[in-house]
C-alpha cells in the first residue's frame, strides 16, 4: 500500500465503528479488540467503564495493522509520551499545523485559545478529513459513543498532534507462500491433530462408534478424533453405519 492508502485505511477503520456506543454496549468490542493485543501498555487491562478515547486510537491501530507506527495506549498523555521517544513516528507540538488524513489529535480542554497551549491532553481521535480550513475528527468516548468533531484547523482545544510514519510502512511486499510450502505445513498440521487425544465429552460415542465398526482408524491405528473429516471418510462412516442399521 502506499502512504495515502495506509492513512485512508486507519480512516476507514474509525468510520465503520462511528455510532459504536456505550448504553448498547457495542463499544465494548472496541475495547476488547485493544485487551487482547498483548503485551497491553502498563499491563492495565481497559474496563468498559473507563473513559476509551485513547483505546479507541489504539484499537484502530490494532486493526490495521500499524502499532509499529501507532503507539498503543489507554491514556492521552501516556500516548503522547509515545509519540515523543517513537523511533519514526513523531509528536508535532505546533498545533497551528494542518494535519493529514489518519493523524492523531489531541485536545486540552482548558486550552485558553491564545498562544501555544501546554497544558494535560484530555481526549483524543483521528483526523478523517481536511478541507476548507477545517478538520473533521473521529473519536471515540465523544459524549459516550463514537462520533464526528468538526473543528477550525489551529483552532481552541487543539493540543498537538501524533503524527505516525506512514511512510515507513508503505509499499512493503507482503510475506508470501508458494503452494508447495502450504501443502506441507499443512500435511504437518493435520498430522499432529490426527494424532492428539481426544476430548472426554466424546467418550462414550467413540466407545459406540469402535465397538460397531464405524470409526476403525487409519493403517497405524490412529482414530485422528481431532482432525478434520474428508467427504470421502464421510461416506464411509454414513456407509458403515446403515450397513449396521440393517442388519438389525
């Protein structure tokens, strides 16, 4: 992908969770999504109850696959600290700037609206578009719910940015693997399920099953319980059991 197309899909990725909110509950896959990347920033594991503007970036980073460039967070000033020390990406301290599609806003709330504002970041969202001195944001946590911001570029409240290298991400081949390689990782795979025990809930359909014959195992004995089941060992085991169903 190129740089704009890696900056289109983080935008992308926050408009499909626009309108995700907490009094339904379908922002908790938001925050679900940020807990099960690992290892989680500070080792603190989000709650539903916890304000998720900062999560909801880092999710989207998650689902994009960009946390290389996208510091992963739960809180404004801590991701922010990121930005600071990040290797490629960088904090851009200079609100007056007009930002790009899939950069990181953050907002001071008592921001006074003269001069560089310094103060504690209190929320934070992604820029999905600029056009005529203007910038829309996605957030999430925007009065509980994920929801658009349209504001003046180097206007009140604006804090600084967090300004990923999308660049550095961009055009990169993407890992391949010819058939041959599959085939046998695959064979591999199926060998070592076909030959893991199976599970005690089965026991006593198993017992039934290779007592009348229908399931009789492969030339080394082994029942593969856990392996996937072809059509043609499908057909044998359908087979097996209306030959034992008529002889009764």
């Amino acid at each position: 992908m190129t740089e704009q197309q890696l900056r289109q899909k983080v935008v992308n990725t926050a408009r499909g969770w626009l309108g995700r909110r907490e009094s339904d509950g379908s922002h908790r896959a938001i925050i679900d999504l940020y807990n099960a990347h690992k290892p989680l920033a500070r080792g603190y594991q989000v709650q539903y109850t916890d304000a998720w503007c900062a999560t909801f970036v880092s999710a989207v980073a998650i689902k994009c696959g960009l946390a290389d460039i996208m510091p992963l967070e739960c809180g404004c000033e801590a991701m922010i600290s990121l930005y600071r020390s990040h290797a490629v990406s960088r904090w851009e301290e200079d609100e007056s700037i007009t930002p790009q599609p899939g950069d990181v806003v953050f907002y001071d709330w008592q921001d006074s609206g003269t001069g560089d504002c310094t103060g504690s970041a209190d929320h934070v969202g992604i820029v999905e578009t600029v056009s005529g001195g203007k910038i829309t944001v996605i957030e999430g946590n925007y009065s509980n719910s994920v929801k658009r911001r349209t504001l003046k570029i180097n206007g009140r409240y604006i804090r600084g940015y967090g300004v990923p290298d999308y660049a550095s991400q961009a055009d990169k081949e993407e890992e391949t693997m010819d058939q041959a390689t599959f085939d046998k990782l695959m064979d591999n795979w199926l060998q070592r399920q076909g030959a893991a025990a199976p599970s005690e809930w089965s026991q006593e359909a198993r017992t039934w099953a290779e007592e009348n014959g229908i399931i009789n195992g492969n030339d080394k004995g082994q029942k593969m319980y856990r392996s996937f089941c072809t059509r043609e060992q499908l057909a044998v085991i359908l087979f097996r059991i209306v030959k034992q169903l008529s002889r009764k």
